[in-house]
C-alpha cells in the first residue's frame, strides 16, 4: 500500500464519485469483451476437436468464424481487453488507498496474465484453417490461450471480489485463501455462463445483423449457425438466475443493501426478455432478434457492473468516510495556515472577544457558576500571564478535570480564539483589581 | 400450440426467481441491516466532531464482560445546555425528564452467547483497539456491524496474535 498512500492524494468526495462510475465503466468494457473471448474461443475448440473427429466442415468453418468474431484485430483486443486492465488497478488503487490490502499483489498479477493470454489466443485465431485442416499444435494454442485467460481472470475477479469483505482483509498476503472462497467461485461462474450468453448473442448478432460483414450465403450452414446461438443462449439464460442466487447468499452482510438485491432482480426480469428472443430466434426460419438481445445481455452486464460498484461502496463505507475527513483535514490545515498569517495581522478585538464568549461559551461557562463546564473564575487564574496557553487550550481542548465531560473543540478562527482569550484574561485581571464582581 | 409451452415455463421460472431474490432482500432489511435507534445518535458527531473517548461513554469496556451504553444521564451532562434546539436533542431531554430509561437496540450480538465465553476486558487489556473488533465506528453515523462475530472470526485473530485456540477457551 505504501506507493498508493504516499503519492495518490486522498480522493474528495466529487473524486470518489467519479472513481464510482469509472469502475462501472471499466466493467462495462472489459467484462463483455473478455465473456465473449472466453465463449468464443471454449466453443471453437469445441467445434475444432469436433472437427477433427468427423471432418466436417461446417464445424471448421464455425471454429474459424468464432476466432474471428470476437478477435477481429490487436486494436480491439488492446482497447477492450487489455487498457481497462490498468484502469481497473488505478481505481481500486485510489478508492482503497490508505487500508490494509494490498494493491501489488493479486490485482496486477492476474491482470497481467489476462493481457498475456491475449498473445496465444491471437496466435490460435490466425493459425485457424476455415478448410478444416487444424492440427494438434493450433488446438494447443488456443487451449493454453484459454486456460491463461482463464486463470488471469479468476485471479482479477477473486482480487475485486474480496475487496468486499473487509473482515478477510488480513489474508491479502495469503493468495491462495484469498482467493478459495464461495463469493468468489460464484462470481466467477456467473462471468463464465454471461460470457456463453453474450457469445450466442454475438453468434446471432455479429454473424447475421452486423452491417459490416458479408452476407452468408450457404443456407445450411447459416441456420445451424443460427439454432447453435440461440440454443448457447437459451441455455446460459436459464442457469445465471441459478448461480446468482448462490453469489448473493455467500456475499457478506456488509455488502449488502436493499438496492443490491433489487438490481439483482431487474437483471431477472431482463434476463427473462432474453429468454424471449432466444426462444424466438429459435422458432423463427430466419436469424432474428440478434442486436436486441445483444443489447439486453449488455444492460445485464452493466446491472451487474453497477451491483458490483454498489457492494463495494457498502462494504467500504467507513474507509471512504476517513479518506474523505482525511481530504477535509489537509483542506483544513491549508486553510488554518492561511488563517493564521491574516491573524498575525490582526489586531486582537476585546468586545469581538464578548461577543464570542456569549454567543459560543456561554452554552457551557458561566463565570461564576458551574455549568456544564467549569466556572471560568476558578479555572482562569492559572491562564494568568499564559494567553498562549489558553489560546491553544481553547484550540484543541484536552481533559483535565475527571468531574466534567471533556470539552469539545469550538472550532472558531485563530483571530476569533485569541479575542475571546485577551477577553477572558481581561474580565479576571478586572475582577482581581477592583471590588465589585463583574455583571454577565 | 405446444411449441408456446415453454414461455409460460420460463415466466414462472423466472418469477420464482425474482420473488427469491426480493425475499434475500426482506430478510436482510428486516434482520440484517443496522437497527434504527430510538435516537439519532452519531458516533461521527461525538466521537469525529466533539472528540470524546469510546471509553467516556462505554466505561466498563475495560472492567468487565460487557461494554455498557451510557445512560441518559450521562448524555445530559452535556445535552442539558448543549445543542438543546436540535429535535433529536430535545426528544433525548424529554426521556431525561420523565426519567425513562432509553431503550437502544443492540447492534452487536454473537449467535449462540450461551455456549460462548467472550470478555471485553481482557481483549482491551491486551491492547486490542475497538476498531479491529467493530470497525471505525467514529465514522459511523448510525452504528453498524463489521465483523461477522462467528467463530471462524474469532479463531483467525487468536491465531494471527498467537493467544489460545483451545476449544475450552471459548466454550466450558
């Protein structure tokens, strides 16, 4: 945590805003793209190994048109799938700044291995035969490509996931009980099974609606391709009302409130639309329904992006609060210095003093009556000749005396403190000398 | 029309579904979530803003098994003249003066106490801060509970801080 607390400022409130809806961004970006790889690419091995079994071409083709769909170019994958990454590392780093776990340890590492995986994954996707001649070293690559991105993601997601569970902070420095936990298998699960959702949707969408592609021409091949989406969908639909279930019942207490679990139902409701067109899609001769459920299985990305930002806020509550007072407090001090040269040229004010004691002090003192602090008379006299000590008691009381309650700081300007001291001193010295007690 | 069957399957699946995750949601509103208290009080105020000790209000915190709340005495040592326009203040006088005790919900409470020996005494005499038990509750405006109180909780700190595991520590 050192490199975070010594150089990253404490965020301000408007900052911890913006680090709210950065992070939902970031997610936004980054999870859809990297479920689509995931999907993808556990698909076109499966249509690869198929295809190897039997020779069929349709299944090459379809190993191919996968690979390609989700990794057109190093320009998409650097921008979804590789800049969130260190995104995702300076947030957390700023919001959990100043607490126990550390951001050098899980975090990077598993973002590191996601941008890794990248490089086989790439690798598979041009080594691919759309004429069906693959070989074992291609299925290797793509093979080891997934299990990289795979194990990358796991790391992250159990990294972030944690974060939520204040309690379990002190394991950061054990990675591998970080990182066993329910909450975090769950999580992961329901990153797996979106992703086969979005990859169908994409199957429908990119392959069918998507303006930029050639048509396809080959009929057979186009409704197969077509049932195959929309089944993958139909089938992850079904189960991630399933595994978010279990994700909710093992997030901690801390994290939750109200709204998590109305987010966590809005995504149902959503979810049940996709259902819909899926089923539709399905029944239907022709590809339909492709962009509309595309965008559905965003929002549940987005929902869930924001269900996540939102636990994350409950479960730091406290550590955002102090980050803020911290903020607040150098704020302060900047303002206490600046005070206190304007009040090195003031010149101390007497009756501004009276008017502070009986707007301010007056709740607590009276000069000859105990109140709920002490009667100043009797607690003045050691003041006598040591206004600076008065001056700096009133600043920042400390307790003295067991019989009262300690004193709370009035938290005035320096220039109002040290009038109502030179007062204060003033009204003793008045009472020593002369014989009548003063009238307040 | 058989091939329609399954959206009203689907429907009632995912209602289900829903009505589970909203009852999740009902239960922890209902015994999860930080209580309401019969008074505002902020720890964020008294203990951030006027800078008063824990230990001012909870005396017996390093005497004996339990913390204590202070009484309403105890808040009108100061509250008899201080911020006596706030609402909250005055509904906080109006116990004081028909002398009614204030009934504040406990926030913190380990499952099965009967079965389980814990003292607050002896974990603040080794040092313990209240924070690595409750969290920073100075930053609390209404006061909620951090750790989970469970036995695996317990066990981790008396491993990290090497004080006894034996089961008969904590259970006679």
């Amino acid at each position: 945590m050192e490199f975070f607390s010594q150089y990253v400022i404490p965020p301000t409130r408007g900052q911890l805003e913006l680090l709210r809806y950065l992070l939902v961004l970031t997610y936004a970006i980054h999870l859809p793209f990297v479920g689509m790889v995931i999907g993808a690419t556990l698909l076109s091995l499966a249509f690869n190994a198929r295809d190897r079994d039997i020779a069929n071409p349709t299944f090459a083709r379809m190993s191919k048109d996968l690979m390609d769909m989700v990794l057109p170019n190093r320009v998409v994958v650097l921008v979804f799938g590789v800049l969130p990454l260190p995104a995702l590392w300076m947030i957390y780093g700023q919001w959990l700044s100043k607490s126990t776990v550390s951001m050098f340890t899980l975090l990077p590492i598993g973002a590191l291995v996601v941008a890794l995986s990248f490089v086989p994954l790439m690798a598979y996707r041009s080594s691919l035969d759309p004429a069906g001649r693959n070989s074992q070293v291609n299925f290797g690559l793509g093979g080891i490509g997934l299990a990289t991105l795979l194990l990358g993601m796991y790391i992250l997601i159990g990294a972030v996931v944690r974060f939520q569970d204040p309690e379990r902070w002190h394991l950061a420095h054990d990675g591998f009980r970080w990182l066993l936990s329910f909450n975090v298998i769950w999580k992961f699960g329901h990153l797996l099974l979106s992703g086969l959702a979005i990859t169908g949707c994409g199957i429908l969408f990119f392959f069918f609606n998507w303006s930029g592609r050639e048509p396809i021409r080959d009929a057979k091949y186009a409704q197969f391709m077509k049932n195959f989406g929309a089944s993958v969908l139909l089938a992850t639909v079904i189960l991630i009302p399933v595994i978010g279930f279990f994700y909710l019942i093992t997030t901690p207490t801390i994290a939750l409130s109200g709204a998590v679990y109305v987010l966590a139902a809005a995504t149902l409701v959503i979810l049940f639309l996709v259902f819909l067109l899926a089923y539709g899609a399905i029944l239907s001769p022709r590809p339909r329904f492709g962009a509309r459920a595309f965008i559905l299985v965003l929002a549940v990305f987005l929902l869930t992006g924001v269900g996540d930002q939102l636990t994350l806020v409950n479960a730091t509550q406290e550590h955002s609060a102090a980050l803020l007072t911290e903020a607040d407090e150098i704020k302060a001090q900047i303002e206490l210095e600046r005070e206190a040269h304007r009040a090195a040229s003031q010149v101390v004010d007497v009756a501004r003093g009276e008017e502070v004691f009986k707007t301010v002090c007056m709740t607590c003192h009276r000069m000859d009556e105990r109140l709920v602090g002490p009667p100043l008379k009797t607690v003045l006299p050691k003041y006598a000749g040591n206004v600076d000590g008065l001056i700096s008691f009133i600043q920042k009381p400390e307790k003295v005396n067991p019989e009262y309650p300690p004193m709370p700081a009035p938290g005035l300007p320096l220039a109002d403190i040290k009038s109502v001291a030179a007062y204060l001193l003033g009204e003793v010295d008045d009472a020593g000398t002369s014989t009548e007690s003063p009238q307040h | 029309m058989k091939k329609f069957l399954p959206i009203p399957a689907a429907f009632g699946y995912f209602t289900v579904f829903v009505l589970i995750y909203l009852a999740l949601g009902y239960d922890w509103y209902r015994n999860k979530q930080a209580p309401d208290q019969p008074i505002a009080f902020s720890h964020k105020i008294h203990v951030g803003r006027v800078g008063l000790d824990c230990r001012f209000c909870h005396e017996t915190v390093d005497k004996s098994t339990y913390a204590g709340i202070p009484s309403v005495q105890k808040c009108m040592s100061c509250h008899a003249n201080v911020a006596t326009d706030r609402p909250e203040v005055q509904k906080l006088a109006g116990y004081w003066e028909r002398q009614e005790a204030m009934e504040w919900n406990r926030v913190h409470r380990i499952r099965i106490r009967n079965h389980v020996y814990f003292s607050h005494k002896s974990h603040i005499r080794a040092g313990i801060d209240c924070a690595d038990c409750h969290g920073e509750v100075r930053y609390m405006d209404k006061v909620r509970q951090v750790s989970s109180l469970e036995m695996g909780w317990c066990v981790s700190c008396h491993q990290s801080k090497n004080a006894s595991t034996d089961c008969l520590t904590c259970h006679m």
